[in-house]
C-alpha cells in the first residue's frame, strides 16, 4: 500500500487528518497544535493539498501517538462546525449505527442462580 | 472435551509474556507501528475502525463452561460485555485497549485461549463440524484429525510465512456442516469401494473477489498419509504460490492458473518424497491425540421420551422449537441442540457476557459442560438428554437464545461490515437486523423454509455472501451503500457459487429486495416441500431478477 506521504493528494474540499490512538485505539483528529484529539471540532483543518500534505506528513511522523493516520473529508456548517464528510467519517465518529448488544430481561430462575454463584 | 497438557499451557503461557513485552515496546516507543504490526497480527489482533480487536480461536468450535465462562470475563472486563461470534468458529472482542490486550490475553490463556493462527499469512485455526463427536451422520471424529494437523503446523517455521493465509476445514459427514468446499485445504473423511476410511483432499477454495470451489485433486487418501500430503501440498503452495500480488496470493489462484490436474501433480511428487519418512502416521501420536478428546458417559435412555411428547402437546412454542432448533444425536435419548444468535433486530452472532454465563451454567446442568460454536454463527449444545428438553428450552428463552429461526432466512450469516470493520464499503448488521425484523412472523418463515442469506459488507466476504442462497454484497457508490444481490449459493456437499442477478440497490431497498425474492419462491415453487435453493436450480435467475427489477 502506498504510504499516505507518497499520494498525491486531491482536496475537494476541507479535509482533517484522523488516526486511531496507539494506547486505547480511540479515534482521535489531528490538532493545528501538533497534538491529537477525540473532539472533532478541535481538529485542524485543511483547505488545500499543501497543507494537507503537512498536516499528515507530521501526524504520520508521531508513531508514537497515534497509528493510520490519513486525510478525511469533512464539511462545515456555515456557522464553522466540523462534521464528517463520508459514512465511514461519521460511523468512526459517533460509533455504531446500531444498539449494542444488551441481556434480554433474565428470568428469575437464571438470574437468581447466577447471583447465587457469583 | 479435549484435555490440555503442560506442553500446550507452556506455549500459550509463553506467547502471552512474549506479546506483554512487545506491546510495552510498542507504548514505549521502542517498537514502530510497522514493525509492531506482525507481531500483534500473529496474536490475533487487528485494528479496526473504533478500536484494536482481539480475534480468539475456539478449537473446533469446542468450549468448556470454563471457558466460556472466561469469555464473558473478558468481554466484561476488557470490552464492552459482549463477544462477537464469527464464521470461522472465532470470537472477536472489537474494543479492547492496547494497553490491557495482555492482561486479556493472560486470562484467555489461563483456560488455554489464544488468538494464534487467527490472522497472518500462516495456517489458520483449523475449523470443523460443530456437531463433532455427536453427529449421527458422521464416520469418525474430525477433531482428532483436525488436531493432529494443528499440532504439526503450529509455529512450524516453514509455514509461518506463506504467500497468504491459509484455511483448513475438516469434515466426517455424509452432510457438510464446515463449508469445506470454500477452504484453501479440505480434508473429508469418507469410506473408498472396499470400506476403508480415507481422506477427499480438497484444495484451493476461498470466496472474496475471487471465488473458487475447492477441487478434488485425491479421492482417497490413506490416513496413514494425511500429514505429508498436507506437507506435500503447503510446500507446493509456498513454492509457486504468488508473493507479487495480494490479490493473487492465495492458493485457489495458484490451482485456478495451474490447473488442479497441474497442481496435484506437482503435490504428488513432492509427496511421494516424504511420504514414507518421519511424516507417516504414528498410530501411538495419533492414540494420544484421541485420547485427549472426552466423551461424556452418557446414561442409557430411550429415543423420544413420553415427557417430551407431553410438552410438545402443552406448548405449540416449545413444540415449534423442538421442531427447528433440536437434531438428532448419535446416542439414544439424546439430541444436539442449537441456540440461535439471531434474536429479531439482534446483531448476528454477537452474544453479551451474561448470556454466555447463563450459557456456561447450562451446559453445565444440561449438556455434560461443553457448548459447541459453529460457522453459522450460532451455538449448540451437543449432549442434552431428550428428557431435559423442555427444562432446557425455558431457561434458553429467558435469555433470547431459543429464537426458533435455525436455518431459516432469519438465521443470517453477516460480517460486522461497516459499524466495525475498516476494510468494509458498506454496513452488514443494519441490513441482517431489518431483514429479521420484515420476517418476523413465525409462520411466514417457516413456510419459507431452509433459506440461509448471507451478508458481507465487502468484498473479502467474511459474510459468506457468494453461498449464500441469497448472497448481499456491500458496496461503495460515490459516497452511497449499495448492495449486490446473488441467488443460488450453497456451501454444503454440494456448494455452488450464487449469481448475481442484476445492478447493485441502495440500502434502503435490500430489505424490500428479499421480501421480493422471497415472495416469488413462494409463487414458483413447485410444492411446498421444495426448498428454494432447489427452485433456483430448476428454473435459475431469471424469474428472481425479473421480480426484483420489474419495478425498480
């Protein structure tokens, strides 16, 4: 696979730079500062291939922190909020798109033996 | 059971203390992501698009209540209190840390669980029958074969670095419950004209973007033969499978250029060099082998007891259970039962931590402590007394795995596509949980009949798409998920690849598309008593894809 640093890259619009978290792999974007964070609206963000280009070459050279890091889209709101630009952006995002897994409603038999035995 | 030894709990113990030091490497710095990625991958771990996940190898689909036990903990402990079950008799946990995956990894350990041999360019975990051992259909236990091969290619350092993975699924059934047809190596264990018992060696199956059945490149293989024949056919593979292209790296493309005629040649002479050295058989090895698979001591009882017959008259939902949900058992007055994870709305096999406890405490009453996992995506219990059944049933239905849907079109195959996976294009689970949800009534699905769809969110097909007898494939379309629909798959004795049967539709039509196909199988069936794979194969997809496309 092409590394991200050797891709030409095309903006068509406001990109972010993401990545997963090396200790916990949580997603987390690219802050204009050089740091990382989980919070989308304080990611920095990228209008032409230039910066785009810096953006990831940086977030690429911090192993350390974070691993995969790419470009992603995004779009702004005209009051400048950050929101995902694909499905792939907003499930990373907001996790799942579907309930996770919950117990039915036990009953009372099985219940009362599994806190019997724990 | 199979009853672990010191050696076995030694290199799983090992493994753990080694991989503790590689992740403390990695958070220290010391180790980059790219020289970290092998590592995690030969332990099963992946990273995914929320979090790391942890791919661990049920053996043969075979679990104590120990163990399953240990499953939940670590769903609970380290996840977030559920487990995914997956087509290849794995549970995956999708958000564990990086920071605690030893820790998860030491308590897996602790009830001999690991996750080698679940990822990487090696033999992986070796699948076979869920029902194994207790099947009345079958010749002989496939586990001690299965296990036998395992011991030998475990970190067997030629076989570490193959061109791509390679799946090996066994088999002893007259009906094939392991897809062994869709595997890069099968072994089928049947009797040759004069009554003996051998191996079908099948090679060079796979699905993804490119779908083979595996070929038979020997009918009938002496048992005596059985590891240098692998042997044989791993070192062909390594020698002339591809290292180029990713795409063209499995073995199914190396037979498909070849030839299997080719191919097996080529096997035959690398064979009939090692056969008859350190390879052969050794019937004490193998004695040793079966002796540490445990069958229960079953009490004497009698087929169909009255009691059963009593509770199937008072409750029509028990009755309608028994019916879908209970097989028959190799020994008298008992069945195998199978608990579905495909709830309505439900993710298809995805199980919470409390769940497997009840679970674990149940096949501890009713099933001589051992639950089975299978490549359906459900469990089984493999020795429950006839007479419990009705006792069985209440407990399973209080905590929703007694759905009565067992190989119906809501008994879906899917991958955890989109919601999870970073190689998806589009989501699966949505699709499976909306289709349970049009089908719903009981009645409606049983009139339907066997119908097994399956649902990948991409086309590595970890859905099984391409057997299913309907097979949906997610795909990317300028930013849209869309779906291909194909008919006719089958991954049984007699597997057949689907057909597509026309332009790929948006999401929200797929569950409409179904309902389509199904509506027309009703029409155009034959008798009721004719299944829809066997409609299909008697008129094809035409009529299908003229339902489905007339309005669309």
């Amino acid at each position: 696979m092409t590394s991200p640093l050797e891709q030409k890259i095309k903006i068509t619009g406001p990109v972010v730079v993401t990545a997963n978290r090396v200790g916990d792999g949580a997603v987390v974007y690219r802050r204009a500062d050089g740091g990382w964070t989980t919070a989308l609206a304080a990611a920095a963000v990228a209008t032409d291939a230039a910066s785009a280009q810096a953006l990831v070459k940086a977030a690429v050279a911090d192993d350390l922190r974070a691993v995969g890091s790419y470009i992603a889209p995004v779009s702004l709101t005209r009051d400048g909020e950050i929101r995902p630009g694909n499905l792939r952006e907003r499930i990373r995002l907001r996790g799942p798109t579907i309930d996770l897994p919950t117990m039915p409603n036990l009953s009372s038999v099985v219940a009362e033996e599994h806190h019997a035995r724990t | 059971m199979y009853v672990y030894d010191d050696f076995d709990r030694t290199l799983v113990a090992e493994r753990v203390a080694e991989f503790r030091d590689q992740v403390a490497r990695r958070l220290s710095g010391e180790l980059t992501e790219d020289e970290f990625k092998p590592l995690r991958l030969m332990n099963g771990v992946y990273l995914q698009l929320h979090a790391y996940m942890l791919r661990t190898a049920i053996p043969y689909g075979t679990l104590s209540s120990t163990q399953l036990r240990m499953l939940a903990h670590v769903a609970r402990r380290f996840d977030r209190g559920y487990g995914h079950f997956t087509t290849r008799q794995n549970i995956q946990y999708h958000w564990i840390k990086l920071e605690e995956l030893p820790d998860a990894m030491a308590a897996l350990a602790s009830v001999g669980m690991h996750g080698m041999q679940t990822s990487g360019n090696c033999v992986r975990n070796i699948t076979t029958d869920q029902w194994a051992g207790v099947a009345p259909d079958e010749i002989e236990d496939p586990r001690i074969w299965a296990e036998l091969v395992r011991q030998h290619v475990t970190l067997h350092p030629e076989f570490s670095f193959l061109p791509r993975k390679f799946k090996i699924a066994v088999g002893s059934s007259s009906h094939d419950r392991a897809a062994l047809r869709v595997h890069d190596l099968a072994l089928r264990l049947h009797r040759n004209g004069a009554g003996e018992i051998g191996f079908e060696v099948m090679v060079g199956g796979g699905l993804g973007r490119t779908p083979f059945l595996a070929k038979t490149v020997k009918p009938f293989l002496h048992k005596r033969d059985v590891l240098s024949y692998v042997e044989a056919i791993l070192r062909t593979y390594n020698e002339f499978g591809r290292r180029d292209n990713i795409y063209k790296a499995r073995i199914k493309i190396l037979v498909h250029e070849l030839g299997a005629e080719a191919f097996a040649k080529e096997v035959e002479t690398e064979w009939h060099a090692i056969k008859d050295g350190a390879l052969a058989l050794d019937p004490a090895g193998f004695a040793e082998i079966a002796a540490r698979f445990r069958y229960p001591t079953y009490a004497q009882l009698d087929d169909s007891p009255p009691e059963l017959a009593v509770a199937r008259r008072a409750d029509h939902r028990f009755d309608a259970w028994v019916d879908n949900a209970v097989a028959n058992h190799k020994v008298p007055g008992y069945a195998i039962v199978t608990l579905s994870l495909k709830p309505e709305g439900g993710t298809p096999g995805d199980l919470t931590a409390e769940q497997m406890d009840a679970v674990a405490d149940l096949a501890e009453r009713y099933s001589f402590d051992e639950i089975r996992v299978g490549h359906e995506q459900n469990l089984a219990l493999p020795h429950v007394a006839q007479h419990d059944l009705p006792a069985l049933w209440r407990e399973l239905d209080a905590i929703g795995v007694a759905t009565p849907n067992v190989n119906l079109i809501t008994d879906i195959i899917s991958c955890p596509g989109l919601d999870y996976c970073g190689l998806a294009n589009a989501r699966s689970i949505p699709i499976a949980q909306e289709i349970t949800r049009r089908f719903r009534n009981p009645e409606l699905t049983r009139n339907l009949g066997r119908l097994h769809i399956n649902i990948s969110g991409c086309i590595n097909a970890c859905g099984h798409h391409h057997v299913g007898h309907i097979g949906i494939l997610g795909v990317e379309k300028n930013g849209e998920e869309f779906y291909q629909i194909t008919v006719g798959g089958k991954a049984d004795e007699n597997a057949t690849l689907g057909a597509l049967i026309g332009p790929a539709v948006p999401y929200a039509q797929v569950a409409d598309v179904v309902e389509d196909i199904a509506a027309a199988y009703v029409e155009l069936r034959q008798r009721p008593e004719e299944l829809f794979i066997d409609t299909v194969k008697r008129i094809g997809v035409e009529p299908f894809r003229e339902r489905v496309y007339a309005t669309r």
